[in-house]
C-alpha cells in the first residue's frame, strides 16, 4: 500500500437491539428471548473458577452464572 493512502473501513453501524428504560430509568439492552444484557465484574480469582467450571461442565459462564444466581434465590 502507499505510503499516503489510507484503509478504507466500512461505517460504524449501531446495534440494532431494541432498548428499554431499566430499574433506574437508564436504557437497558434486552435479547430476543427476553434476558437483559448487564455488564459484570469479576476478580481474577473469579473468573479463573468460572472458566474452570465452563470448560469442566461444557456450559457458557453466562449459564454457569445464571444456575449459580437462580440457586441463590432458592436459597433465599
């Protein structure tokens, strides 16, 4: 490529999820089968344990935590 051309990259497009207003009124992204998509932080010793437990049991993490949060409201 020559020194003063430039790569030409195709267009920022938006995600095309459909919005809603969350618990505290901030948009909140919600899949076609209803889940919402929330951002979560882990420790690294946490997320070693999720990643062990993912490839131990051949299930996502997002699985692995959704089972570990429905057992918590068993509990509770």
């Amino acid at each position: 490529m020559h020194a003063n051309r430039r790569a030409i990259l195709p267009p920022v497009t938006r995600d095309k999820t459909p919005r809603k207003k969350g618990p505290k009124g901030g948009d909140t992204t919600v899949t076609a089968g209803g889940l919402l998509k929330k951002t979560v932080y882990f420790s690294p010793e946490e997320w070693a344990a999720l990643r062990r437990m993912s490839f131990e049991e051949e299930r996502s993490v997002s699985e692995i935590v959704r089972q570990l949060v429905r057992d918590g409201l068993e509990d509770g």
